[in-house]
C-alpha cells in the first residue's frame, strides 16, 4: 500500500512523497532519494521492494523537481540537504516508524545523503553511484561550456516534470555549481558514522567508479563497495 503524502522543510515550503506501508508495523524506515533532473517517479520499484522486505520506505521530490517547491532555476545541494532533513523529521513522526533509519540516495541524491550524515545520525546508508567531486562528472568536465555557463548565469537540462516520465528543458543558475564547491567532500565524509554500502557501475560514465573509491577511501567502518559489472549509470 502506498498514499501521496506532503510536508513542510524548515522555511514553510512544501515537499511531496510517496510513503510505501509494509505489511506489519512499526517498522524500519527508509528514506529514497533521486538523483539530478531525476523525481520520486523513478523510486517506485525500489520503494515498492522495500515495502515489501518489511520497512517504511519514503520516496520524495528535492527542490525544483517533480511536485516539490522551487524552481528547477534555483535548485541547489544546499536546499536538498535541507529538504532531506525534513523529509527525516516527516518519517520520524509516522505512528508506523520504530526508529531505526536507513536512507539511499542515486547520483546527486547519494551525495546528499553523505553531506546530510556527516552531521546527523542514521543507522545505514546506502549511497549508489553518488558524486563526490562535481568537477570531475561529465556534466562538469568541458571548461569551455562550463564557462559559457557561467557568462551566461544559467545552463539548461533536460528534467523529469510533475506528470511522471515527461521531460522539459529547464534553466538552471551557475549558483548550482558554486554552491557545490562549498563542500569538501573528503572532510566530510571523515566526519560520517553510520554503517555505508556503497553501489556503483564500473561502466559509469556520467559519475564514474572512482567517486564511490574516493568515499570508500575516506570513510570509517563498517563500509563496504560492492561494483556491478558492466552496469552504467541506470
């Protein structure tokens, strides 16, 4: 069973989910995030396993996506912390929540999630293919778009909208990249204590293998990576 659910980050802006019910509760939650110009629309088959597998599982949009607040002009690593942040203290408060959290995070998403732990408590993490180093990802790679970019203020990319599968190009500022530089990855990643499984493709193109080898080189333990043969991005 699944039902649409809404809540509010800590500025009053809505976030919209999907919260999948096991079939006894409480149970463990999971909270599932996607990744770049992604929505909660491509979770469903994991959170639907999930649910099935006895846990809580919560798929929501960040900002900018899907049926969240913002605009996709104005979205950054920041306000998805933040908006993951609510989206923990939303699951918390759930009557079928007995306190045990895990959350997993795609790409961008599995980013998020590292940033989120370095500063809060969460017994398990599951980041898959997650970007570690913004400057080294194909959308990043060429100096001379990247410039364009910033002479420009804005970049567009092809984004998943409200209705599902769709997508549109939409703008997005060059105050995305230099809200990313903010965050220095391998200090962070020091100060994460929860138990990570790390998931990658060692065919990656868009963030490749050596993302996941750079968080597994700077995290403590327990921490496994466990690298799919021939997978991709998808």
């Amino acid at each position: 069973m699944q039902r649409r659910v809404v809540f509010k980050n800590s500025k009053g802006q809505t976030l919209v989910g999907i919260l999948h019910m096991p079939k006894r509760t409480p149970a463990p939650g999971v909270i599932v995030c996607h990744g770049f110009t992604s929505s909660k629309y491509t979770k469903r088959e994991i959170c639907d396993f999930f649910a099935q597998n006895g846990f809580l599982a919560l798929r929501f949009d960040f900002n900018g996506h899907g049926e969240s607040y913002g605009s996709f002009r104005g979205m950054t690593i920041t306000k998805c912390v933040s908006d993951l942040q609510a989206a923990v203290k939303f699951i918390k408060k759930q009557k079928e929540f007995n306190g045990k959290l895990g959350i997993t995070g795609t790409s961008m998403g599995g980013q998020v999630i590292m940033v989120y732990a370095a500063g809060n408590s969460v017994d398990a993490l599951i980041p898959v293919c997650p970007a570690f180093n913004w400057e080294r990802e194909s959308i990043m790679e060429d100096s001379k778009i990247i410039e364009e970019w910033k002479k420009n203020g804005t970049r567009y990319f092809c984004v998943r909208i409200k209705k599902g599968s769709k997508k549109e190009n939409k703008p997005l500022s060059y105050g995305f990249v230099l809200d990313c530089c903010k965050y220095d990855m391998k200090y962070l990643t020091r100060k994460v204590k929860s138990s990570v499984l790390l998931i990658h493709g060692d065919k990656d193109k868009s963030v490749p293998l050596s993302h996941s080898e750079m968080y597994c080189k700077n995290l403590g333990k327990p921490k496994k990576l466990v690298v799919i043969k021939g997978a991709g991005h998808n």
